[in-house]
C-alpha cells in the first residue's frame, strides 16, 4: 500500500494526488486553499482538479517525485494529501448553511478527520457526517452514517396557523403535526426528530430542545452488492459522538478478517458484535 | 446585456436555478442583509475545473461571499453567504469564468462522472456524460433527477443509488443501465433496466426515461406540491409500463 493520498496512474512515474482541507473545516475549503489548488495544478499538474462525491480534490499527472515538494506546500495551508487505500476515508459533512440543518455536523468532521488521518484500517471505510434526515452526503449508504436528529416540543408562543410547518419543502415529511383551531400538535410517535418543523416556524410554536446522533453502520455502495447501514446507537452529544465512532473503528479493526467491510461483519456476526 | 447611461449593467439572462434560500452559518456572524447560498458547476459540462475557474472562484468568495466554499458530494460547490444584491455581480464574475448556477431545485443535478485518469475505468464516460448534459442538464422536471456515469462496476460515482445510473461494463463497449435509485430518508438502489451496447443507445435510453417521468410523475399522495420521484412512479406503475411510450 502505497503513502497515503498518493494514487498511481496509468502513466509509469506519474501519480494523482488526492487532497483534503485539514482546517478550519474539512467539508469546505478557503479562499487561500482554493488559490494553492490552483497554484500547484498549473505547475506539478496539468492545470486541472477533480473534485470527487467525499470532498476531497483530485490533483491528476503529477510527477511522482514531487510529491514530497507539495506535501509541503498542502500543509502550509491546512491542507494535506489522504482519503485513498485502506486508510480512513475523509470523514464528510453536509452543508452548515443549510435550512434543514437539526445540527450542521463539520466541527466533529473536522475532529475526526484530525485525529484520525493517518489510520489504517482492514478495508475502506466511509464515515458520513449528516444534519438531517434528508442525509445528503449518504450517510444511509456508508460503512459509519451519522444524522443528527432534533427533538421538537410546543412552547408558549401563539401559533399564527401559517401552516409552514405542514406544507412542503420545509414542512413535516412524516405527517406528524396536526393544525387545529386550538393551534398545533405533534405525534410524538410518528416524529422522527428531523427538526424542520423549528426552522419552519416563524413564531416560535414549534421549538427544538436536545440534540441527539444516531449512528448507523454497515452500509456500502458499489454495484454489485450495495447494502444500506443500520441504526446501533444514538450518542447524546458531539463528544460522544467522536468517542463512539473511534469505538467502532477500533472494534472493526478487531473484527475483521482479511478485507471485510463493516457491512460484512454485520452479514457475518450480527449487529450484536458491534454494541459497544 | 442592457446598457444603461454610458454604464454597462449586467441583467441575468439565465434561469436562477442554482440560487438557494440560505441561513447563515452559526458560528459565523454576518449582519445585515438576508444572504443567500449558491451552487454552481461547470458549462459545458466538465468533471474537472480548471486552475482559471478556481483562481474566479477565490475572487468571488473573497469579494462577495465569506471567504468559503463548500465541496458538495455531486462535484458542485456552494458558495454561502451572497448577500442578495451582490448575486448579480458574483454570477457576472463566475460566467466569465465558465461556472454556471445550477444543479439545484427539481431539475436534472449536475452530471456525475468519474475521473478519466483512474486506472480501474473499463472505459472512459466524460464523453457520455458531456452529451447527456449538453440535452440535459438543468432541465425543468416533477422532481429532482441524479444521473451518474460509472466507469467501472465499482461505482465510485454512486450509480447505484441515482435515479438514473450508467455503468461501463466491458472495455469494447456494453454500459448497464440502472434506474429507480434513491437515497436520503428512505434508500432505494436502483434495478437494472437494460444492457447497452453503444453510446448511442445509452442517449437514446435516458431519453426515453426522462420523457415518460415528465408524463408519468403525479403528485405524492397525501401532498399538495410535492411530486413523486423516479422511483415511486417505478413503483406505482411497474417496471415495464414506465418504459412504454405515453
């Protein structure tokens, strides 16, 4: 196995260079980063980059030599090379600007992706970070998924009777609140704690509390045997959270045998070989 | 282009599809104006940018936006927090460069291909993928349709799990066509439509499927605005009744 990041090509001597953003957050990348991209692609590469579904960015037909040359470089600007072979994959997180964020999950990418860079594990391994039940960067198809999930209660405000909080698009996806004359109620047994509904409400009838992560494993992509992940647990906050998914990592390495994926162990052990 | 007063003013002349409703980051703080985020790709197609559109994008986002860009899982990037008035001239900037608004909304997302330097590709599918988008791209559907090009079965572009997902399966020629795939609340991977020998034949296949999901798709049940899409009119209609012309 090859240095991390460093993927050979077609071409003997020249190698593609996969490149991910370390800081200040690994799902978005700086204006500074974007202008070392761009500096490195015209001179080592051939003034292209890929930018592919884990958001990292390929740098192609670069002469192997000078790897160690933009390594530096890379770092200089919080960025380094990784996310190729059996080494973790970058850890990904939806968009912290979007609306139907319950809670936007790229501080713990961030966390994870720099704690855990350099891991080796028994095959490839996809965390997926999300911040709704829409999920996405996949969380639903990748060896570790993680959605975060809002709990919604009524609080004192006068509801307006908008209706915001049924219609689509930022309105209940699971029929879960009722508008009535008296004002609006929720099925606490329908929800699924996506927390649209907060976001939705211009009055404030509707408002969040505890922000839980439900981690889900086992699921994969690929053609031919695509499997989708499993709920194990819920963590209760962001610490927890990146305690529970370096747990995992570490019962997978113990696990697995010869290349199995998560989702293997899964078909082979049960879930119950994962309940930490 | 309009001129008004000696002062070239720059109206918009594209559809506004990649400008999205935005709030703003909570660890950031921008006052002020309502902004917005926007998601933009490459025209014509392209699954690399180029060192020239990175470098406009390091412009825009240190002029208009917050100096960050965001790298979404369908090769877009977002830029978040436009202000609303400075959209016109961000966008201005970006044409020039050759990145468009799009891939957003209920429309045909950007095109996904793999990179044609990989060393596993039975063969390359940029070429596929800039004609599909050339007919496709940005087009006014029922709701939102991926389509992604695999160059191997490995599937690194997530075919498996688009609506619309083609997989080279053999180096002289033969892709696989997949449809019905689906992720996010509920995962659906999408079913095997049929083999095809040519490109032509892939052209023609998406052709035909994206026309019977404008004519098919009705409203989800138990909703008002909300369409059904390409998988629940597969599931609704059955595989075979899709695909007959109507």
């Amino acid at each position: 196995m090859g240095p991390n990041g460093v993927i050979q090509s077609k071409v003997k001597g020249r190698v593609t260079l996969r490149v991910r953003s370390l800081k200040p957050h690994t799902s978005e990348m700086t204006a500074l980063q974007l202008g070392v991209l761009a500096d490195i692609a015209d001179s080592y590469g051939s003034g292209m980059v890929h930018i592919t579904p884990r958001q990292s960015v390929e740098i192609p037909h670069i002469d192997g030599s000078s790897v160690g040359e933009i390594t530096a470089l890379l770092e200089r600007a919080g960025l380094a090379p990784g996310s190729s072979d059996n080494y973790l994959r970058n850890v990904i997180a939806c968009s912290r600007w979007c609306l139907y964020n319950a809670a936007p999950l790229s501080t713990a990418a961030q966390k994870l992706n720099s704690m855990l860079q350099s891991l080796r594990l028994p095959a490839k391994t996809n965390i997926s970070l999300s911040g709704c039940d829409f999920s996405c960067v996949r969380s639903r198809t990748s060896d570790i998924g993680v959605i975060s999930r809002q709990e919604v209660y009524i609080t004192g405000n006068k509801c307006k009777k908008c209706s915001l909080c049924l219609k689509p698009p930022l309105g209940c996806q699971v029929d879960a609140i009722t508008l009535t004359d008296d004002g609006v109620s929720i099925d606490q047994h329908k929800c699924v704690r996506c927390g649209f509904c907060v976001n939705a409400c211009p009055p404030g009838t509707i408002a969040g509390k505890r922000v839980s992560y439900d981690v889900l494993i086992g699921g994969k992509g690929g053609v031919n045997t695509p499997r989708e992940a499993v709920y194990l647990t819920t963590a209760d906050n962001e610490d927890e959270l990146v305690a529970t998914v370096g747990r995992l990592l570490d019962t997978y390495t113990r696990l697995a045998r010869e290349s199995e994926r998560i989702g293997d162990i899964v078909n082979r052990a049960g879930l119950e070989a994962f309940i930490l | 282009m309009t001129e008004t007063g000696g002062n070239e003013k720059f109206t918009l002349e594209m559809p506004k599809v990649g400008i999205i409703r935005g709030v703003q980051a909570k660890d950031i703080e921008v006052t002020g104006q309502k902004t917005v985020n926007l998601r933009v790709c490459a025209r014509p197609y392209s699954n690399v940018y180029t060192s020239g559109q990175l470098r406009a994008l390091k412009h825009v986002i240190e002029t208009f936006g917050s100096g960050l860009v965001h790298l979404s899982p369908r090769h877009n990037l977002e830029i978040p927090e436009i202000a609303q008035n400075h959209v016109d001239s961000a966008l201005k900037e970006l044409y020039t460069a050759g990145l468009f608004p799009g891939g957003a909304g209920t429309s045909v997302r950007n095109i996904f291909t793999c990179p044609q330097w990989c060393t596993k590709a039975l063969r390359q599918v940029r070429e596929l993928g800039l004609m599909v988008s050339r007919n496709f791209a940005d087009m006014d559907m029922p709701n939102k349709v991926t389509v992604s090009f695999a160059g191997c079965p490995n599937g690194c572009s997530r075919p498996e799990t688009c609506d619309i997902g083609i997989i080279a399966t053999d180096s002289s020629g033969g892709f696989s066509v997949l449809i019905g795939g689906k992720e996010g609340m509920n995962v659906r991977f999408a079913a095997l439509l049929t083999e095809c020998a040519s490109e032509f034949e892939v052209i023609e296949i998406i052709d035909t499927v994206i026309n019977n999901y404008r004519n098919k798709a009705r409203l989800r049940p138990g909703s008002e605005r909300k369409k059904e899409r390409l998988a629940e009119v597969i599931d609704r209609l059955g595989l075979n009744e899709f695909m007959q012309k109507g």
